[in-house]
C-alpha cells in the first residue's frame, strides 16, 4: 500500500495529461453544427444529426457525439433539433431581370384593368422623374373581364411620358403610343415570331407579344452600374431570407455576367450563379473560343434559347389549335433551320443547350433537333426549360436522347384555373406531366421561373406535391397523378438541380468535400402537413459555412 501511495501523484498527473490529450487531439474545424436532423439528401436520402464544416466545405457528417468528440469547432451551434437541408438551388430563374424589375410598378396579383391603372398612378407619384413608367405582374386572367387590355387610358394619363408594362410571363407587353413612338412602331411594322397587336379597324392596341416586345424594351435605358450594383444586392437579400443559395439565371450577355462577378469577388453577391447566355453573335464569338468558366460561385457553362413564348398569351407553339381560339396555334420565334444551325455549333463546343419550349409542337420540334444534334450522347445534359405540354408520343424522348426536364411546380398551380380553356380537356393531361417526365429521365430540376412566380422556393415544393395553390385549392389537388414524392422534391431543388448544372459533385448533398451551403428551419418538410408547406420560415441561411441570413 505504502508503494502505492508514493506513485498516486504520478499517475494522477499521466491521467490528467491523456485528459488534456484527448481534447487537444480533436481537429479544428471553422463551425459545428449539432443537435439537428440533417436531410443530406446524399444518394439514400440518409439522415444525420450533426457536421463540420472547415474551409468553405462539409468537414464531416455523423452522430453528434461522433462529431463533437472528433472535431473542435471555432464556432459551435446548437441546432436546439431544428431541421437542416442543402441549401435551396432554383434551376430556373431570371435573377439579374428580378433585380432590376424591383424598381417597377408591381402588378402582380391586380384584380382588374383599373387596379393596374391605379398602381401605376402610384408609382408614378412615388418617381416623378423617371423617364419612363414600367410595371410588371399582370395578367388577364385573374380579372372577371379576361380581354387583353389597350392603351387607351394609357395615353390619356401618360400622353408625353412612355409606358411599357409587361405581363405576368414576360412574353406579352402593353405600351402606350408615345413608347410605340420612340421604338418607331406602326401598323405597317414588320415582325416575325411576335405579334404587333391591331384592332379591327387597323389601329394599333399596343399590346405586343414575343418578339414584338423586344423593339420597345430595347428603347428602355439600363440603369448605370451603381444603380445596378444597389439592386443586385437588394435582391440578394430577398433570395437567402427564402433559403435560395444558388441560381440557375436564364438569358444573360457577357456584361451582365461580369459585373455579378465583380461583386462575387469583392465579397458582397455571395449567391452562386449558374448563368445561362443569352445566344447573341457577341457571347457565342467570345464563349466559344475561350470555353465554359468553372469558378467557385460562377458557373457559364450554357446558352438559354426561346423556342416559343408563352401560354397564357397565346404564344405557346402547338401541334393543334387552341382550344379557345380555333384559329391560333401559336409560333415558333425563330425558324426550325436556325434552331437545328445553333444546336449543331453548341453541339461542337462544351456547353448544353437549354431551350424554353411550352407548347406540344415546340416540345417536339426541339427534342427532335437535339436528338439529331446530339448523335447518342446522353450525358450532355441539354435541357427543355419549362416542358408544359408534352404529347404522349413525344414524352420517351427525354430519356431516350437524355435531356434534362427542368420544370417550375407552381406554374402548374398558377395556370391550372384556365389552361384547360387553352388546351381542351384531352390535351391538358399532358401538360405539367412532372412524375412522367421524372420516370422518363429519372430526374427533375426544379424551379420558379422568378419573378414570373414567387421566389420562394417552397411554394414550389407545396406544388409540387400537393399540386395546390396558396388557397390550398384544389381539393385534392390537380391533376395528382403528376404529383412527385416530398424525397424528389428535395432532391428537385437541391442535387437534381446541382446535376443539370453538372455541379453534383459540388452542391446539393450535405455530405463531406461538398460545398457548405445549407438552410436550418423548424419545419420537418418531408412529415409537415401540406398546407403548412408555404407558410414554412427559413430560420438560417449559410453560404460556403457563413451566416447570410437568420430571421430576426
């Protein structure tokens, strides 16, 4: 015992050094998040309950005990057994136009033509100086009265100031005649793919579809670099308070491009872009010769063509003439020859091709282009942005040329009140097939197609498996069997997203060596009733593992 006692002090010194050894020998990590249910969405859709993060990138992911036992986070966060998902990715949307239109008339949700007037007087009051009225959100269609409007009244109360309010889906616009003016327009104006609208006495209406829209918004002066910049980071703001980190932006030019970089690499845009170009002789001349940028937060990898515009104005390319206007099946806005010449240059360099097509005939025209362009190869991953109507005939072909269906849910629940009116009963089957475009090619890219929809990317979510709007209407949802699981959903908005973009070894997944972007909130998505789905709140948003939003 004696003998004992004399080495007590030296054993108790050894055991409070392996003490000290233990904790000194956990690995430094930059943040340490715990006590959470992380959604990965890895390929089992595996659930985790905490991870570090070191350097921008998922550290590791496990066990709470695992991971606080092995890792010793400079910042360390008690998830308090809040819910946590990769960050949201909208596949679609038109992030650099959304900043910009924030400082236009808002029209979204107008009950009438004198609502819209009546906004516009407003906001005419509130910028007195602005050189022209612009607005946007409108839609016939949400008005008891469901005629497009003229501009009449327009230039009653705007006679000397030019007016340019574009629709709900930016493919038709009402202008008044001093804009007609400046952009040189008459009822003798040629245009192909567009339509300068007349009345039957030969006068023009002013309202302007597809192509037509581009000769008066092209009078319309850009907004100086500054100017610019403020909106940019405004509409940051409002894209991470929804949990959105990375954003497939679709049609932009080279000088759009370059000034998101700059603010990129100053540190203030810290959303990633995945920029679409728009297909002007001066972005193919410069992409094709220097190729695809692969940055940490920019991605230029595509070119966004239209194949036709929209159907809620009609100008959606179908097979058969619309059901309420037997006359009319739309147009293509460009010929077949130009869109099979353009596929065939893409399909020489390293980028996709990713073409907005919403009628059955565009659809169509387009699958059949690229299946020839391509010649067998399945994972380049050319996209149809949109994908509305699809004839049955048509549908294998997403998986048999491998393309890419990136879709928009909550068009499906904006235009569910009277698509059936555009496209009959039998036809409207086909239309916002989602589960049968997923089966076809076994992944959906999800998106909003903002500011044509809500940014949120939950509403997206909501629509896409409940097939129900914000009134949570219809009973039962429309058209359910397109519904898709609340698993794909996820994995719509955040690793098919990465896929389509080719980032899927970089984003969507919270699993190690990804990029730490991730949303924490308190709603389990995946086991919330459906209609708490759009009223669900991000709490956090982090970019690279920092902090760019939390709900106050």
């Amino acid at each position: 015992m004696t003998r004992l006692l004399r080495y007590l002090p030296v054993l108790a010194l050894l055991g409070s050094a392996a003490c000290q050894s233990t904790s000194t020998t956990r690995q430094p990590a930059d943040l340490v998040v715990y006590n959470a249910t992380v959604y990965t969405v890895d390929s089992a859709f595996s659930k985790a309950q905490a991870f570090a993060v070191k350097d921008g990138r998922f550290l590791a992911v496990g066990s709470a005990d695992d991971i606080r036992n092995k890792y010793q986070g400079a910042q360390e966060i008690d998830a308090k057994g809040r819910f946590v998902y990769p960050g949201f990715y909208d596949a679609h949307c038109h992030f650099y136009r959304y900043a910009l239109g924030l400082r236009d008339a808002n029209l979204v949700g107008t009950a009438s033509w004198a609502e819209v007037v009546s906004k516009l007087q407003q906001h005419r009051k509130e910028q007195p100086q602005a050189v022209w009225l612009t607005g946007r959100g409108w839609d016939q269609n949400d008005w008891t009265n469901k005629q497009f409007p003229s501009k009449d009244t327009l230039d009653a109360l705007f006679p000397n100031t030019p007016v340019f309010i574009i629709r709900v889906d930016g493919h038709a616009a009402l202008v008044n005649q001093k804009a007609l003016d400046l952009a040189g327009i008459t009822a003798r104006t040629p245009i192909s793919g567009g339509v300068i609208t007349k009345d039957a006495n030969g006068k023009l209406t002013g309202l302007l579809v597809d192509n037509a829209v581009d000769l008066v918004s092209a009078k319309i002066p850009e907004p100086t670099p500054a100017e610019a910049d403020k909106a940019l980071l405004l509409a940051q703001q409002q894209c991470v308070a929804v949990g959105l980190t990375s954003l497939a932006d679709a049609g932009l030019d080279k000088p759009n491009i370059d000034q998101m970089e700059a603010l990129q690499q100053q540190g203030k845009l810290k959303l990633r872009l995945y920029a679409m170009l728009n297909p002007t002789k001066a972005n193919k001349d410069f992409y094709f010769k220097n190729g695809p940028v692969h940055q940490d937060r920019l991605t230029v990898n595509s070119f966004k063509v239209y194949a036709d515009g929209a159907l809620g104005s009609r100008g959606a390319c179908l097979v058969k003439p619309y059901a309420d206007k037997p006359r009319e099946t739309g147009f293509l806005l460009s010929t077949e020859k130009e869109y099979r010449a353009l596929a065939k240059d893409i399909a020489a360099s390293r980028f996709q091709m990713n073409t907005h097509a919403i009628g059955d005939s565009a659809n169509r025209i387009i699958l059949n282009i690229y299946g020839e362009a391509l010649k067998g190869q399945k994972d380049r991953r050319w996209r149809i942005e949109h994908a509305q109507v699809i004839t049955p005939a048509d549908m294998p072909k997403f998986g048999q040329f491998g393309i890419v269906p990136s879709v928009q849910p909550t068009h499906a629940t904006s235009d569910m009140y009277w698509a059936g009116e555009r496209l009959g009963a039998q036809r409207i089957k086909t239309a916002y097939a989602y589960q049968e475009l997923l089966k076809q090619y076994g992944q959906l890219a999800l998106g909003s197609d903002f500011p044509v929809e809500d940014i949120n990317p939950l509403y997206g979510f909501h629509s896409a498996v409940a097939r129900q709007d914000a009134k949570n209407y219809p009973k039962g949802g429309f058209q359910m069997e397109n519904a898709i699981s609340r698993e794909d959903a996820l994995r719509g908005m955040t690793t098919w997203a990465a896929h389509a973009a080719f980032e899927e070894k970089r984003k969507g997944q919270i699993k190690p060596g990804m990029l730490a972007d991730f949303v924490v909130m308190k709603t389990d998505l995946l086991t919330a009733p459906n209609e708490q789905l759009r009223n669900a709140k991000v709490q956090q948003t982090w970019i690279a593992g920092e902090k760019v939003f939390e709900k106050k």
